[in-house]
C-alpha cells in the first residue's frame, strides 16, 4: 500500500496526468485550458528534479 501511495503522490506521475488531460483537451479544441493543463505538467517535472534540503529550511541559500 505504502508503494501505491508514493506511486501515485510522485511528481512524474502528476506530470504525466497532467500532459495526457492537455492532449485530450487539445483534441477537444480547448486550447486555453490545455495550455494550463501542459504549464502544471512541465511545473511537475521540473519539481520531479528539484533538489530538496536537507535542513527543510526553505531558504535561497540551499536552493542550487
């Protein structure tokens, strides 16, 4: 169970929800709401890589 949770909370799995509901909204000719849907897709696979803290201090400091 602790697998299928992390599974669906991971960053890559939103992105590629993300990219699959602007492709259909794409085909549906809803051109503003697929570009919402891809900008959060791209947003979470940027997140996918991000670096995290090791202190969870949140700060520009450990942001590299």
């Amino acid at each position: 169970m602790e697998k299928i949770k992390d599974l669906v909370n991971s960053s890559l799995t939103k992105c590629v929800v993300a990219l699959i509901i602007g492709a259909l909204l794409l085909m549906k000719k809803d051109i503003l709401f697929a570009g919402i849907a891809f900008g959060v897709g791209i947003r979470e696979f940027f997140l996918a890589f991000k670096k995290e803290c090791s202190r969870n201090c949140k700060k520009d400091c450990c942001i590299k």
